[in-house]
C-alpha cells in the first residue's frame, strides 16, 4: 500500500468493506483518523491510526441455485431478476454472474469486499461447470479447449482442466470468467451449448440444493472460503486497523 491513501481506499484495501461502504461510514460519523472524525477524500498516512465504528452492518453469505431464465442483473422488460422471485430479508446483490439460460451456483452477499477477491482472473479460483453440446465432441477440439483458444474479439483462453462425463457433456473448470465464456469457446469450434450448470464456486459445491433454493453459508465453509478470497469475518470493535 503507497501512502498517502485515500481513507475510502484505505479501508477497501483493508479489507473492511468496498469504498463505496468506506464513503457511507464516512458521511455517518463512523470512521476516525488519530481520535479525529474523518471528511470524505481525507488522506491517510503510514503512521495514522485509523478506527471504525462498533455498529457495522452484519455480512451474509448466500449460495443460491440460480434456475435457467432468471437474469442476473440489469433485467430488460419482461424479464425476471433474482430479486424478483428471492426475497430476502437483507440487502444483497450477486457476486458475479450467469447469463439468462445458464443455471446453477451463484453466491450472494452483502459484503462489497468479495466481488473483485473473487472474480479478479489474477487470483486463479476455480469455478466448475457441467456442460452439454449439440453433437459429440472431438477428440482435437477437447483439446484445443483445454490448451486455450482465441475467442471472438481475440481474446485467448487460459488452459483449463476438461473431463468428459460422456460424448456430449462434460465438466470443465475455469479461473476466468469472460461475458458468456464457455458459449463462446464452444462456438469457436463450432459446438452449439444446450445446458450449462456451474456446480462449483472455489469451495462451495452446488451439491442436491434443488433449483430456485439457497442457504445461508456458515462455520468452516465460509471460514475456508473467505480465508481463500484473503479476508475473514470482519471485526466490530473500535479497535485500530
């Protein structure tokens, strides 16, 4: 961290929220500088002691089985959101996302810090998908997919790990995530997709949750989740960062 730091991002590289959050604690009274209260834009030096008010929001951490036709944000009209049909008793917004005819995991939270944790492709986690194909796939172009290919726009895929579960489905985990990624690698060989379901996001597997369902994730999943995004569950002392 170079100093001095913005206190908005200071906080967000801190890991105590996004800097959005950091702004609103802000302009609440809730952050101070050496026992002073803090001004949005205010700087922070290597040697200030920064502190955060006890009355934090509590964070929630949702896994959630996203069904096909479900868009997963900016709606268009007629279309149905998440927040439509999964009511919910805190605010929350999703962390990533699944195009409209994808189904399968998709976490949610309240807790700005995990988005860029999670979806940076620098970070390397792994999300794992099942997907089935309009014809069998070939013996080359499996592994074409698996050393990387140049997609529309040229961008080339990283390497990735392909297990065929029979000739038309197979599982295939990625550690990017690019708009409509695994449709387009398979459009650039010629394969058409009829069914894409992520089954895994790093440590948290899909498992039998039935589609349209979720759960509140807790103990050592989430420590060991939050422990490989680099955070932990955020302290609500005054105690200095």
């Amino acid at each position: 961290m170079e100093y001095p730091i913005r206190i908005n991002k200071y906080l967000a590289e801190k890991g105590i929220c996004s800097r959005r959050e950091a702004d609103k604690l802000i302009e609440e009274g809730k952050v101070q500088i050496n026992g002073t209260q803090v001004k949005l834009g205010e700087m922070v030096s290597e040697d200030d002691k920064v502190n955060v008010a006890d009355n934090l929001k509590e964070l929630f951490y949702i896994a959630y089985n996203k069904p096909a036709g479900i868009v997963t944000n900016c709606p268009q009209k007629g279309e149905k959101e998440i927040k439509d049909i999964l009511k919910l008793d805190f605010g929350y917004f999703p962390v990533g996302r699944l195009d409209k005819h994808s189904r399968g995991l998709l976490l949610l939270s309240n807790d700005g810090r995990i988005t860029d944790k999670l979806l940076n492709p620098h970070n390397y986690h792994e999300k794992e998908y099942e997907v089935e194909v309009n014809r069998e796939m070939q013996d080359n172009d499996l592994r074409q997919l698996r050393q990387g290919i140049t997609l529309d726009g040229g961008f080339m895929t990283k390497p990735c790990e392909i297990k065929m579960i029979n000739d038309r489905v197979f599982s295939i985990i990625l550690t990017e995530g690019k708009n409509r990624q695994i449709r387009r690698m398979c459009l650039a060989l010629g394969y058409d997709v009829i069914d894409l379901n992520r089954i895994r996001i790093m440590n948290i597997r899909l498992n039998d949750m039935p589609e349209g369902h979720y759960k509140k994730l807790s103990g050592e999943v989430l420590e060991e989740l939050l422990g490989e995004l680099g955070l932990d569950d955020r302290e609500r002392t005054e105690n200095a960062l």
